[in-house]
C-alpha cells in the first residue's frame, strides 16, 4: 500500500488527469443515457479531435520550453486554403498537394522560429504576429469564400477506414480486433521489460501484484476500445497517424538527446546554455516541429469538412494550449509528457461531446471548458509548492 501511494505521489499529474478523465466518460455516460459509450460516437471522438490530439502533440514542446504558439490555428486555416487552391484550381495531384502543404508548415514553423530563437524576441508576440498575418493571407487567398471539394482520395486521410471492412465476424471488424489484440500484447511486453531494465539497474519499481494489475486494465481498456471500434466501421486512418505520432514523440521527448535538450531548456536556460546545449538551434527546431504538425492538422480539418473556409481553426490554439496544460504539463516549462497532452485533449473531446448529446448551449460549453483549464492550472501550482515548499 505504501508502495501505491508513493507511485501515485510522484505521478500525481499523469495520475490525476487519467482518473479524471475515466471518470467524466463516466459520468456523461450515465448522464447520456448510454450514447457516450456507443461505438458510433466513440469512433466519432476520434474523428472529432484529431486535429487538437496532432496540435497538442506540438505545442507540449512549446510549452516544455516555457512558450507558446498561439498561431496554429491560423495555419490551419492557412495551409488548408493553399491546399486547396492546388487541388481545386490548380489540379495537382493529392501526395503533391500534401507533400507541398507539410513544407509550407515547415517554413512557416522555421519563419516563427527565426524571430523566436535568433533575434531573441518573444514568442507569445511573434506567433500573436503569424496568427494575425495567416489569417490575413487564408482571408486574402479564398477572397471570403468556401473553395470545395476534394478528391475522395484526400478525405480519407481524415475520414476514412483501413482497408478490409467487409471483414467481420458476428458483426465486428476483423482488422480492428486483430490490431486491438496485437497492441495489448506489445504494450504488455513493453511494460514488463520496462520493469526488468528498472530492476536491473536498481531503480524502484511497484510490486509485483500492483505491476500485474497496471497491466490488465491497460489490457482490458485496449480491449474495450478496439472492440468500439470493430462494432463500427474499423480503425478510423487518423487514428493510425495519430498513434505514430504518439510513438514518435514519445520516443523522441523520453529518449533522444534532443528531448532531453528540450526540457533542459524549460528548466533553466542560462544553465542549459552553460553544459552545452545549443539553445537557440533547439527553439529553432522546436517551432519548425510546431508548423508541421499545424500543416498536418490543417489537412486533416480540410479533409473531414471537405472544404476549404477562411473561418477554419478559428480558437484551435486555445483548445490544443488547453489539452497540454490539462494533461499536466507546467505553464513555467520544463514538466509534461506527449501522454499527459494526449490525455488532456481527450479531456476536452469527452467534455465538448457529452455536453453537445445533452444539448448544452455553445456559450455554456465554453465556459465549462474555461473552468477546468483553470482548475488544471490551479492543480499544477499546488503539487507543485506541495513538492518544492518555499
């Protein structure tokens, strides 16, 4: 017991936002009537916030080194009318299209990081700047207007299904079970020999019968999901970007040198500077990172609306700041995990579709949100002068 309690302790973030997060599944599933849990709508959550799970991934390293980039949902909008505008008008094929619009993100990113990293100028003012200059530019290259549609081919990026949905049986999606199956395994293999490298080099590890139980609920909500989905129409494409995405950055933010580098230079920049971190090139690297995964986004919102509008990704920024600072990343940097992120902006989806099912108003919905941004803050500030009193 004293084991779990100290586990739970030194992981009161992530802890707390996953908890809380079964938890209001929980409650907007008895307060729908059962619909939350339906595999219909649990594949709509998905489809729904892709875009904010991708965004969220990028702005944690923003905001690990102790920034922000209030411009994303800008270049949503503004990469989505760009894309657009090659399909649509100019007929290009769709792996151009998509391989131009993730170098435009790229030179939008490496535009903000410039100012950012180089000539030292703040961020929350430059990406203040992109936002207000793309959204100009989104404006000036759709001339206020829907410029629509796309190829089928493009859509499926954001709204479509893996190949073999005639595959079932006793009405499950065949490809969904065996995927769900496969990664209950390797998630499973990979928490028991995380365990193993712990032991072998003396760290503290939970005991054996908490460690099993860890590994059965992950199992059994894998399970649960995977079987969601195989009731509907499969694995949705963007759930399998988003879960490489997942992977990549995880591995990148926990074990690479640049990861590290980047919470080094969340913690302390003088003495991140002064053991040799190069931190001007890892901010640089940083908001180039944020411009792709905002041109990523921007094409999957353009895929799902089928449809370019000069009003896309409007409050995306504040939504994708949101799930980060809810998923327990910390507002002075150098503190947050892709999970917790990820975590976070399921957070929100569940709250803006269970309120939705219910009929909730737009505004109320809005300040619902506002409250439990506010309240993950608030936690953030007390674990963290409970841990460092002064």
């Amino acid at each position: 017991m004293n084991s779990l309690i100290s586990y739970f302790r030194s992981n009161v973030r992530q802890n707390g936002m996953v908890i809380a997060l079964v938890s209001i599944m929980l409650l907007f599933q008895v307060l729908t009537g059962g619909i939350l849990f339906r595999p219909m709508n649990i594949t709509n959550l998905v489809l729904q916030n892709s875009y904010v799970l991708i965004l969220a991934i990028g702005m944690l390293l923003c905001i690990l080194t102790g920034n922000i980039d209030l411009s994303v949902g800008s270049v949503v909008a503004f990469v989505g009318a760009v894309s657009a505008v090659m399909m649509v008008d100019m007929n290009f094929s769709v792996p151009v299209t998509i391989v131009l619009a993730l170098l435009l993100g790229v030179l939008v990113g490496a535009f903000h990081g410039v100012f950012i990293a180089f000539f030292r100028i703040p961020a929350f003012i430059v990406t203040l700047g992109g936002m207000l200059i793309f959204r100009g530019l989104t404006m000036v290259i759709l001339q206020g207007q829907t410029k629509a549609p796309f190829s089928r081919s493009f859509q499926i990026l954001a709204a479509g299904y893996l190949p073999g949905r005639d595959l079932e049986i006793g009405g499950y999606n065949v490809v969904a079970m065996v995927a769900g199956a496969i990664l209950a395994v390797l998630f499973s293999l990979y928490l028991v020999r995380s365990r193993r490298t712990r032991v072998r080099y003396g760290f503290d590890v939970l005991p054996m019968g908490i460690e099993v139980g860890r590994i059965v609920l992950l199992v059994l909500a894998l399970t649960w999901f995977a079987l969601r989905l195989a009731a509907h129409n499969g694995i949705p494409v963007v759930l399998v970007l988003l879960a490489g995405l997942i992977l990549v950055y995880s591995f990148i933010t926990q074990r690479t040198v640049f990861g590290r580098h980047i919470y080094a230079l969340g913690g302390n920049e003088k003495a991140a500077r002064l053991s040799g971190v190069k931190t001007q090139r890892v901010m640089f690297l940083v908001y180039t990172n944020m411009g792709l995964l905002s041109a990523l986004a921007g094409l999957v919102v353009a895929g799902r609306l089928n449809a370019a509008t000069p009003k896309a990704g409007t409050m995306f920024e504040l939504d994708a700041i949101g799930a980060c600072f809810i998923g327990g990343a910390s507002a002075s940097g150098g503190i947050g995990t892709v999970i917790g992120a990820v975590v976070g902006g399921l957070v929100m989806g569940v709250l803006n579709n269970g309120m939705s099912i219910m009929g909730v108003s737009v505004d109320w919905q809005q300040a619902i949100k506002g409250l439990v941004l506010l309240a993950a803050v608030c936690f953030d500030v007390y674990t963290k002068n409970k841990a460092h009193p002064s």
